[in-house]
C-alpha cells in the first residue's frame, strides 16, 4: 500500500494561460489564491516530483532520523541498522498521529500517541494491548528517499525513478558550473526557516529573478554580489526542469563581505541549491496552503572555513530571504484582494520566472490528460 495521490479535476484553459505566459504576463491574480488552484498544483507539481528534506548527515548511523514534509505530507527518512535509508510518511497506522518529531535516533520508531513502535524497516514491532494488530499489514507506508550532495531528497512514490534519472543533467549542470557535490564536504551549521504568508508561486519569481535584488537586498545580497538589473541572467542555464545562476563577487575593497562568486541551482519544484565561498544552502520552498510557504534553508560550512566568516555570510543570507518574504506578503495581499488582474514580467532580467512558470503550466498540461489517455 503507497500514499495515494491528491486528486483535482479542475480545467483550466491552458491554451489561454500558455498566451499570456509567452505575451509576458503571470498567471491570473485568482490562481495565486484560490483553494482549489493549490490543491490541483501540489497534487500535479509537487508529488510527482523529488524535493530536498534535509542534510544527509543528520542520517548517517544506524537508527538516525529527520522529518520533513513532500507535497503536504509528513515523511521521515531513517538509516536502518543494515545501512540502507527508507523513507516513510510520518503518520501512525493506528489513528493517524505523527509517528516522531525532530530529528533523533534509536532503534525504534514509537508514536508518542499510543505507544506503537515500528522497526526501521517500517514494520510494526509492538502495538501495546493490542497483539492482534502485530502481523496485520501496518507497516509503515514506504516513500523514495534519494541523496545529492549533501542532502536527503524524498518524493511520494516509492517506485519512482531515481533524482538523477528524474533529473538526468544534475550532476553535469553543476559539475561545469563548478559546484563541489561530495558528500562530507561540508558539515551542517544552521537551519532557519521562514513562514511565508504568501503562495509558492510568487516564492518562485523572487528566487529566480534578481531583478528585485538592487533594489530591496541593498544592504544585503546586493552589498556583496554583482546584480546589476537587465544582466543578472546573462550567466544562466535552464535545462529540463534545472535553472542555474552565476553571480560574480563584488570584492569591493573595505567591505567585509569579500564574495568570489555565487552559483545557485534550482530543482523544480522549490529546491534550492547555492555554493558561495565556503557555504553552501540547500533548501526547500514547501507548499502549505494558496497563502501559506514554508522555506527551510539548511546552511552548511566548508570543512576548515573560518566560523566567524560563516556566521557572517548566514546572517547576510538570512537577512536576504526575509525581504524577500516581506515583499512577497505585500505582493500576496495584493493580489488576494483583487488590486491586480496579473502581474506583468520584463523581458531580459524577469526570463527565469517566464522559465519556471512554463515547468508550472506543463505540469498542469500533464495533469489535464484524462487517466484514460495516459
Ligand atoms: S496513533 Fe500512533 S499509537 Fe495511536
Ligand atoms: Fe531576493
């Protein structure tokens, strides 16, 4: 038994939506809004798709854990005593409850409700006064777990295909780009996440545009990358359902942000993965509701980088994406109550966000062929 898909049989004119993309609008203000608009995307974008949970050191001995969440479930991922990482949903097959919080280890899975412990396997060990259970089939429901770099990624599917066959020019787009990609590389400094009051798709425009970046990030991004509006595309690379960026540090003199560069990869949908001097940031724009991201950035430093050095460039980062999450509230309440029929996007600098909302549209394309015509 697998977790199964949200369903959503919501028409959409996509022929129409497809128009205005290319004629340089978004899409209409409603479909950052509407309930049913969400509940459509995560079921067509968000689960058959991987998305990065956490840092793969957090797994590494037998009976480790993290928690995350894919597509709006609760998942875990765990190493098992033969070494092997399963995924599974972080829901109790007796009534439902989260099974473990945080990260942890031990050699059970227990639910804090009732006191049900799986195995690492998933398989249900002990269901206290209830023998009967114990060999029924409620086990754990599986999820796929996969790794890169220095992360877990999950997806709902246990039978889907691999990251990097999902995505089968990762490894390439990042290696030219210079990426350093070996696991241990760089150890696990901080997590920050951020609650965005705002939809996943303005999330989208603001992380793969740095149009904005002059501008709200001056005393930040800004003040140690070269973002100069109408060029911060120019070193880009879409492939597939990949986006890559490159800035170049600014190194102005006196100043203690002394960058050298900065790459950043996007996975569709939502993952985000940035080498800048000696830190590296995986992270996740997770889906909530129409109105609700969550984002989680894990910062990770580069082994034998200076603390101090690190500590400055999260804080600057950190500083980054609340503007962010600033103007996306505004821009979200914005649209909510109607102000605007679309937002209008500028060729040249605003290209990446035309790039990811077509992955978005194709993703709907695909999820609007009847099951019969599959
Ligand atoms: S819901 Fe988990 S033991 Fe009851
Ligand atoms: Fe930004």
């Amino acid at each position: 038994m697998t977790a199964s898909p949200i369903r959503s049989r919501r028409q959409l004119p996509l022929d129409e939506l497809a128009e205005a993309l290319e004629a340089g609008w978004s899409f209409p203000a409603s479909m950052y809004t509407e309930p049913d608009i969400f509940a459509l995307e995560l079921g067509a974008v968000f689960e058959p798709r991987w998305q990065y949970l956490g840092p793969l050191e957090h797994v590494a001995a037998p009976g480790s854990r993290l928690v995350g969440e894919v597509a709006g479930r609760p998942v875990v991922a765990v190493r098992g005593d033969d070494g092997e990482l399963r995924g599974f949903l972080n829901v109790c097959r007796h009534r439902a409850y989260r099974v473990v919080s945080g990260q942890g280890s031990g050699r059970y899975l227990k639910c804090g409700y009732h006191g049900w412990a799986y195995r690492l396997d998933g398989t249900l060990a002990s269901a206290p006064s209830a023998p009967d259970c114990i060999g029924d089939d409620l086990s754990l429901l599986p999820v796929g777990v996969d790794t890169f770099c220095e992360g877990v990624f999950a997806i709902l599917d246990p039978e889907a295909p691999s990251l990097t066959t999902a995505h089968p020019r990762l490894r390439d787009v990042a290696e030219q780009a210079g990426m350093s990609l070996d696991a241990g590389a760089y150890r696990h400094v901080r997590r920050i996440t951020t609650h965005q009051k705002a939809n996943w798709k303005l999330w989208y425009d603001n992380a793969v545009e740095c149009y904005h970046c002059a501008h709200i990030h001056g005393e930040s991004f800004n003040r140690a990358f070269a973002v100069a509006s109408g060029t911060a595309s120019a070193n880009a690379v879409a492939i597939d359902e990949l986006y890559l960026n490159r800035y170049a540090g600014r190194r102005s003199g006196g100043d203690e942000f002394q960058a050298t560069f900065c790459t950043a990869l996007q996975l569709y949908p939502g993952c985000q993965i940035i080498q800048q001097d000696d830190l590296l940031i995986m992270a996740q724009a997770r889906p909530v509701a129409a109105n609700r991201t969550v984002f989680v950035a894990d910062y990770f430093a580069e082994e034998g980088s200076d603390p101090a050095s690190v500590e400055r460039w999260i804080k600057l980062w950190a500083r980054t994406y609340d503007e962010d999450a600033a103007a996306l509230e505004i821009q979200h309440r914005n649209l909510a109550a109607s102000t605007v029929d679309r937002m209008r996007y500028v060729e040249g600098p605003e290209a990446p966000v035309s790039i990811i909302n077509g992955l978005t549209l194709d993703a709907y394309r695909q999820a609007s062929v009847p099951d019969g015509d599959r």
